[in-house]
C-alpha cells in the first residue's frame, strides 16, 4: 500500500485592519461602528478535505502443459534386413503477458477537486477609542490518495519429450534402425508496469 498525503494550511490573524491581505475564504468579514471599549470579533473558517482510493487487482495465470513422443523403430525376421527411421518430436510453447496499471490521473484528478482559492475580504471602519477588533480567517485543504496494487502472474509450462526404441534382431544380414529425435522449447516474456 502506498500513500501520499498533501496538505496546506493557512492561518492569518489581523486586528485593526486586513487591508491587502491574501485570504482563502469565500466570505466578507466587516466590523464597523464599534463602542469604546467593546470586543468585536469575526472568526471565518474554510475547510476541504477530498479522499480517494484506488484498488487494483490483476492477475494472470498461463498453464501449458505438452507431452511428444517419437515412434519405435525396428528391423527383424529378415533374411536382409533394411532401415527403419521413426519420425521426430518436438515441443513448443511461447507466452507473453503484460500487466499495465496507472493511476496518475486519479491523483490529478484529487488534486483538482480541491478547486481554486477564492479571494476573501475583511473590513474595518468606525471603531471606538479602546476597543478590540479582530478578524480571523483560517483555511484548510487537505489531499489523502491511497492505491493499492495487488499484480500477480503465474506461468507454469510443464512439457515431455520421449525418444522411442531402436531395434535390430533375427535377421541374416543385420540392418539399421534410427529412432527420431525430441526437443523441448519454451519462451515465456512478462512485463508488469505500475504507476501511481
């Protein structure tokens, strides 16, 4: 499991005046007209948080299994005997398998859930002798991608071969007897590409 949290906080605390001030929130915050000595107040908070899970589970599984055998070849009971040539066997198996899973584009795509900031105003006028004025604005975006890739492959290539018999008897004149030949052959290629 692989996780990649990002997160961005901004905090901005400003009293008597936010003239100018770069703020995340879609409100307007204005205190005016104030008593003396009064205690004014105006506390803004903006949070997102955007949350993504991506499961991915591939498997392969490639079973081959093969058996070859050649003739028996066999020259007796003659006067003169002749040849005798059992014919060839072979085996082959090639596999090829590729697995492929990316998830760049959920990430992107989380990223771009949190939107763009919008801009945030606070003002303050009119305020008595002695009093306290102060705004708060706090904004929080938080990003939690979590992928789990699950990517499994299995070849199993099982494959047999067996040469017959050569024979020569009961004969006058011996002749000749060749069995075939027996080959094995297997290629198996796998790629497995995981992007996140």
């Amino acid at each position: 499991m692989k996780q990649r949290i990002f997160k961005a906080a901004a905090a901005t605390a400003a009293a008597f005046t936010l003239a100018g001030a770069s703020l995340v929130s879609a409100q307007t915050a204005t205190i005016g007209t104030t008593g003396p000595g009064s205690n004014n107040q105006v506390t803004s908070t903006e949070s997102k948080v955007v949350a993504a899970t991506n499961n991915n589970m591939v498997g392969v599984n490639n079973a081959n299994a093969q058996n070859s055998a050649s003739g028996s070849a066999d020259v007796s009971g003659n006067t003169n005997g002749g040849s005798a040539t059992s014919g060839s066997a072979s085996n082959s198996s090639s596999s090829s398998t590729t697995a492929s899973v990316n998830n760049s584009s959920a990430s992107v795509a989380a990223l771009a859930g949190l939107g763009s900031p919008s801009s945030q105003t606070a003002s303050m006028n009119t305020t008595g002798p002695n009093s306290n004025n102060q705004v708060f604005q706090t904004s929080t975006s938080t990003v939690s991608l979590t992928n789990n890739n699950t990517v499994s492959v299995n070849n199993v290539n099982t494959q047999s071969s067996t040469s017959g018999t050569a024979t020569v008897s009961g004969n006058t004149n011996g002749g000749s007897a060749t069995s075939g030949s027996t080959s094995n052959t297997s290629n198996t290629s796998t790629s497995v590409s995981v992007s996140n």
